[in-house]
C-alpha cells in the first residue's frame, strides 16, 4: 500500500526540489522535519530582535543551479583538475595551504560542503551585492583562505568577501561554569535564556564584547536589579533623568530646547572641571564612538560608552542640584544637559536594540 504524506509534509516537499530516487517519502519527511527546525530558529532569534529578510537552505543552491554554476566558472578558469576520481580546487594558486576538493570521488561526484559554499558566494553576488560578510564560530578559520581564493578564482575581489570569527560564550552561575555538550544533551537554550534574563540584559552581555572575545556570561549577574548589572545600571540612568524631567514638568520648569537661543547664556561661565563641563563633554562624544564602532564592526564601544555615559550622569546628579527654584537659569541649563543626556542614552540603547525605560 502506497504511503501518503500528511498534507503540512506534502506541501514543504512539494517546495523542496526533486526527491532522491526510492527515498520519497524519507526525502519528504527529512525536509518537513528540517523546516520546523529552521521555524524555531528564526522564532528564537526574532525574540532577540534579530530579524533575517530572506532564509535560504543550502538545498537550494544545489536545487537551483548556483553549484553547478560555481564549479563550471572554476573550470572555465582553469582552477580544478581531477585526482583519483575526486573534482580539486586550485586553491593554492590563491594563498590557500593546500588544494581543495568540491566534487567527491563517489559515482556522482556529489558536491562538498565546500562547492555550496563557492556556489553562495556566485548566487550572492549574481543579486547585486557588492560585499559579503560572514559570521563564523572561531572554529571555522581554516575556511577563511579557501573561500576568499575561490572569490578570486571566480572573478571577485577577494577583500570584498569578508569573515567575522565569533568567539565561544560560557555561562556562568554561581561563580561556577555551566558545562554543556551536545553530545550528552546538556546545554542552555536562547529560549530559555531570553526567559531567565530577558532580551535587553542578553543584547548587553552578547554586545558588550568584542567578536573575537570569549565571553563570560554571568546569569546571575544578569538578573540583578542593581549597579553591579550594567544593562540596568545604564537603564536606570535614562529612566531617573525621565523622573527629573517629570518632576520639572509639575514645577512648571520646561528645559530649553537645544536650538534654544537661551542656552548658550544658561551654560556661559560652566568651569571646565565642573559636573556639568564633564556631562556636556560626554554627551558630545556619541557620533564619535558609533563613527568608531561602524568603522571597527564592533558593539562593545557604544556600551561602554553607555556606561560611561551613566556613570557621569549619577556623578552629576550626586555633585548638581538639577531643580533649584531659587536659582531658575542655573536649573534651566542643568535641565536641559540632563535632557540631552536622555536623548543620547536612549540613542545609544536604540543602536544596541535594548529598552530605554522611563520608569524602573
């Protein structure tokens, strides 16, 4: 008796390109199986706040000719020859240590891992892309040289084609490592983590350091509602300055607006040590700093600059009397520096994706 598919199965084979001769119904059931992986991925990282326009399965490299394609362009370059029985890769010819084979010695010459990648970089660039940039786990060096090689072989700028090694994360609780392997099943979720921690104090941690970085994530640490967890810290700074603003507000106290002909006045003869020379001279800082993170692909500058930023604000809440009826002009121009202060942590938070409460 023929087997039939259940129709959510059927339909993703049906979109999954032609099935392995004898194996259809395996083939079908592998492909539905790996769809409602790939769904749960993406689930788990919209949660983060990390959204991917398009998702393409290697599959389809394959299925739609973009392989071919790249092993063809190599060999109308010149670049492959044939070794007991195997398809090889000049890639020596480009830097790489040694050559690399694309096509297996098995009776169909099936394509490596290594020929889907060549075949993405030709399908990348077929839709207009000028520059690819990859992230890899640290662990994926040793494909560094040999994919820029096949860019160059397939007529690309190779320094276009661009690799960001990640370090590994360790969770840490308790002072202790939590061990974790995928071969005995130990290991913490993005799920689960998202819902101990939240989004905002993950965002902080995973941006806070540099890619090539190992990362020390401390649970615990995360969770606290205190000056020790910085993602709070930094956030409890935005939503005390949304207090004073309020307060102001009830006080019938406005803070100039920064195109306020008025301010210049309120702040002329600020020594330059003063508390507020020190938060004006942080607050200025922020095209520079996200200049330098654009430029160096990194986040852990705008954190901690973040912090930085905070920092000062406490110190300058601490040393400056904000609301002084007594002395309305010298509250004014306070008002209106820790009104910019909000706006440029709220910038900087924005840029990392995290929350800028105005309460906590």
């Amino acid at each position: 008796m023929a087997r039939e598919l259940p129709a959510d199965i059927a339909a993703t084979a049906a979109t999954s390109g032609e099935a392995p001769a004898g194996e259809p119904v395996e083939w079908a059931i592998g492909r539905w199986a790996s769809e409602q992986v790939r769904v749960g991925i993406e689930a788990s990282l919209e949660h983060l706040g990390c959204h991917f326009d398009v998702w393409r399965s290697e599959s389809t490299l394959h299925n739609d000719g973009w392989v071919k394609q790249a092993v063809d362009r190599l060999r109308a370059a010149g670049d492959v020859y044939e070794e007991d029985g195997a398809v090889v890769f000049r890639s020596t010819k480009y830097g790489d240590d040694k050559d690399r084979v694309i096509l297996r010695s098995t009776e169909d010459n099936a394509p490596t891992y290594f020929a889907a990648d060549i075949g993405y970089l030709v399908e990348k660039f077929s839709r207009g892309y000028e520059r690819i940039v990859f992230i890899w786990g640290e662990d994926h060096h040793g494909y560094v040289a040999r994919v820029k090689a096949a860019a160059e072989s397939l007529g690309f700028d190779r320094d276009h084609v661009q690799m960001i090694l990640t370090a590994w994360v360790r969770f840490i609780r308790d002072g202790k490592e939590i061990a974790m392997s995928k071969r005995t099943g130990e290991f913490i979720t993005l799920d689960e983590l998202l819902g101990e921690i939240g989004v905002d104090a993950a965002r902080w941690f995973f941006a806070s350091r540099a890619a090539s970085s190992g990362i020390d994530f401390d649970i615990e640490l995360a969770k606290k509602q205190s000056s020790e967890n910085p993602v709070y810290y930094v956030q409890y700074a935005h939503a005390r300055i949304a207090s004073i603003l309020r307060k102001a507000a009830e006080s019938g106290m406005v803070p100039p607006a920064g195109n306020d002909p008025r301010l210049a006045d309120l702040l002329t003869g600020v020594l330059p040590g003063s508390p507020e020379a020190q938060l004006a001279r942080q607050i200025i800082r922020l095209p520079e700093v996200v200049e330098d993170a654009a430029e160096s692909e990194e986040t852990h500058g705008i954190t901690a600059y973040a912090t930085d930023l905070a920092t000062t604000f406490h110190a300058f809440y601490r040393d400056a009397r904000v609301i002084d009826e007594a002395e309305p002009d010298r509250s004014n121009g306070r008002l209106a520096l820790v009104a910019a202060a909000q706006t440029t942590l709220a910038a900087a938070l924005a840029l990392l994706g995290i929350s800028a409460p105005e309460s906590m």
